[in-house]
C-alpha cells in the first residue's frame, strides 16, 4: 500500500512537471522512474525489518508456551527469507540506475541489513530468545541506517523532477500541495497499519496464552482424577484375587472373579496411562534406570494376562538392556493389552539381539489397524478428526509406549508382516564386557 501511494505521488509530480516544460519530460520522467525505484527498495527493506520483528514474536510465543511447537517459529522465518528475497531483487533493478558514489553507499547499506536479517533467522531457528533480540536490534539499526541512504537518494531525484524546467508557476504550487498533502496522508496510513499489526499480534499472543492455560488444566484434571481412581481400582483387583482363590465358590463365581480381575488390571493400566501421560506433560516423570535382563520382566507381564484368561507365548533370548523397570513393564504391558484388546487370539512376545540392538515385538493374528489411523498410531488422547484412536480406548497405550521407549535411547514402530502386527521396540542393548556382541 504504502509502495503504490509513493508511486502515485512520485506520478503526479511527473506530470505536473512535464506539462511545464516538455523538453524536460525524457529527463523528469527518468528521474522520477528512478525515485520510485528508490521508493520500492525503501518499502522492500520496511517488510524485512517488520518480518524481524514479527520473528521475535513467534521465538518470544514458543519460549514461553510448550504447547506451541517450532512450527510458528518456522514459519516467521520463512516469512522474513521471502522479505530478503524481495529486497534483493528490487535493489538488483535500483542499483544500476543510480551513480557509483550512491550506488556503493546504497549497497552497503543493503547488504547490512540482508546480514542482519539472517542473523535474527538464524536465532530464531535456535529458538535463542536472547541471540534473537540482540539480532533484531541489529537489523533495527541497519533499515535506519539504510533508510538515511535510499531515501536519501529518493530524495535527491525528487529534487531534480521539481526543478527542471525553466519555470514552476501555479505548476509549482499545486505541486508542492500535493507533496505537503500526500506524504502525511501516507503517514497516516502506515501508521493505521502498524497499529492494526500490533493488534493481530497481541490477539494471536492472547490466544496461545489461553490455550496453553486450557492445555494445562486439562493434565491437571486427568492427574487428579487417576490417583482418585487408583486407590478404589487396588481394592476391587485385590477383592477379585481373593474371590478367584476361594475354594468355597462355584465354578461360574471363579469365572465371574476372574473377569473382575482382567477388567480391573486393564483400569490399572488406564490409570498408569494417564499418570503417565500427565507426568510427562508436566516434566516430572522420573525414573531410575538400571541394566535389566528382559526375560523374567517379559514372563511377568506374560503371567499377568494368563491370569485373566489370556494366554502369551514368550521367546526372549537371554538380553539386557538399561531402562527402569517400571517404565519398561509398562511399556511391555501397554503392547500386549492392545494386541489383547484389539488384536487376534494369538500373542506372542520375542525379543532378539542383532548387532548391539535389542528388538522387542509384540505379534498378534488380528486384522491389524485401519490406514486411517496409522499416522496417529502414537499420538495420545485424540487422534485426527477428535474420536478415540480404537473403541475402547483412551488413545494413550501406544503413546505411552512410544515416550518411554524414546527416553530409553530407542524407538518404537508399527508394520505387517506375513499377515500378522507387528509393534517393534528397538533399544540399545548392554553387552557384557566378557561377551562379545551377537551377529
């Protein structure tokens, strides 16, 4: 906006000019082409040091707000390379039209403000809140010094446009009208612009501020109500496991009280999801590692579910990796409760070592899941258009699975295999000293 009304004035002034004098008009119409060239490059160079600003915000929003990820700030910077760009080519068309002695003083002072404006990128990519303030500084310093320069030059064009010929008259007047008219108008305007930038900017900042709030309250409630659960969910598993031993129950009770038990052990698991889940929101999910040999924690989970009804085949060579134990079972435990739930009969754990890396699958016969949800497979809470990841389920088994076994150093996947699932965990395995690594 504030290029198309420099133009418009820099066309006028031509006009009232080269009615003065038409010998004049090649030359007043040269340097008024080369005033609004000038202008362009002095508004190219007010959206690269806006777009710095703009940059400082986003670097500013994700500090402060961990449910923001980089993506804002990513796209600031995109915003602020596409200004520098522009820049660039609009000096390219600028520069050869002015003298030397203008052009060197113009370049310097472009080239100032290019450097300055990828150092605040550069920054901002680091997500270094202090390195990108003192670069926008920079750059503020550099589009003032340029703007001394460019407009400078501007200036002195527009200068030569009011000069030539051999008289102004009433020309003269009108044009100086225009020229104490238009420039506070164009004043007016940028400034009605900046304000309704800032405005955009709070509001946006506003927003996140409140989404990070809500975010917030949410893990809070869930924390809350899973240590509220976990206290009557002990009694009624521990109830159930005495019924299911008594001698003095029928069959059909046995059968009822083993059903309370798996029902109740899969609320367990809930509830350590959601503590989980909560913990690691929050930062404070703390463990202690140790080196664990896999077998025995696998037979345990194995055991588990042969108490409910639900048989595990286990082939785990002898192997040892560093997690904490509770973390791990979890981990394990999450697995095989979603091939129980949503899988086929047939569950199978094994786990090998190949080259310093320990894999864990969990295998069953089921259909596997639907393409629709494999790319939020390990997402938690909701997964895509807002519905649960599978029926149910709270949407956190997997996710659950997948932070823990990041934060042992490994990974975690999804895949088919000779019609069957596949969920693989591969983490770093503990070779004893003694031992040489397994081909």
């Amino acid at each position: 906006m504030l290029l198309v009304t420099g133009a418009t004035v820099i066309v006028l002034i031509v006009l009232a000019v080269a009615l003065v004098n038409r010998e004049d008009a090649a030359r007043t119409a040269e340097n008024a082409r080369i005033a609004i060239l000038a202008e362009g490059s002095l508004s190219a160079a007010a959206s690269v040091e806006n777009a710095s600003s703009q940059t400082l915000l986003a670097v500013t929003v994700s500090s402060a707000t961990e449910s923001v990820g980089d993506d804002v700030v990513v796209a600031a910077v995109g915003a602020l390379t596409q200004t520098v760009a522009e820049l660039e080519r609009r000096f390219d068309v600028f520069g050869p039209e002015i003298t030397d002695t203008e052009r060197a003083a113009a370049t310097d002072a472009v080239l100032a403000l290019e450097r300055a404006a990828r150092t605040v990128a550069a920054a901002s990519l680091d997500i270094n809140l202090d390195a990108t303030t003192a670069a926008v500084a920079n750059a503020s310093v550099a589009y003032n010094e340029l703007v001394v320069v460019v407009a400078g030059i501007r200036d002195a064009y527009v200068q030569a446009v009011l000069l030539t010929g051999s008289s102004f008259g009433r020309v003269a007047d009108a044009v100086r009208f225009l020229i104490f008219f238009l420039v506070p108008l164009m004043m007016v305007i940028a400034y009605r612009r900046g304000v309704r930038r800032r405005e955009k900017a709070q509001r946006l900042e506003e927003a996140l501020v409140s989404e990070r709030a809500l975010a917030q309250s949410r893990d809070d409630f869930i924390a809350d109500l899973s240590h509220e659960l976990r206290t009557p969910l002990t009694g009624i598993y521990g109830f159930a496991l005495a019924l299911g031993d008594s001698p003095s129950i029928s069959d059909e009770d046995h059968e009822l009280a083993r059903l309370i038990t798996s029902d109740a052990a899969e609320l367990n698991r809930m509830v350590d999801d959601l503590i989980t889940t909560g913990r690691i929101a929050a930062g404070t999910l703390a463990m202690s590692t140790e080196d664990l040999r896999l077998e025995p924690l696998v037979t345990e989970v194995a055991e588990v579910f042969g108490m409910r009804g639900i048989p595990v085949n286990v082939r785990v060579a002898d192997v040892t990796v560093r997690a904490d134990r509770t973390g791990l079972r979890q981990l394990v435990l999450n697995l095989v409760s979603n091939a129980a739930r949503h899988g086929g009969e047939e569950i199978s754990v094994e786990a090998i070592m190949r080259e310093g890396v320990v894999s864990i699958r969990v295998i069953d016969n089921g259909p596997g899941v639907p393409e629709d949800i494999e790319p939020y497979l390990f997402s938690r809470y909701l997964h895509g258009d807002g519905r649960a990841l599978l029926s149910g389920s709270v949407g956190l088994g997997t996710a659950v699975a997948a932070a823990y076994a990041e934060s042992f150093g490994g990974s975690i996947e999804y895949h088919r295999a000779n019609d069957r699932t596949v969920f693989e965990v591969r983490l770093p395995a503990v070779i004893p000293e003694s031992e040489p690594a397994l081909a």
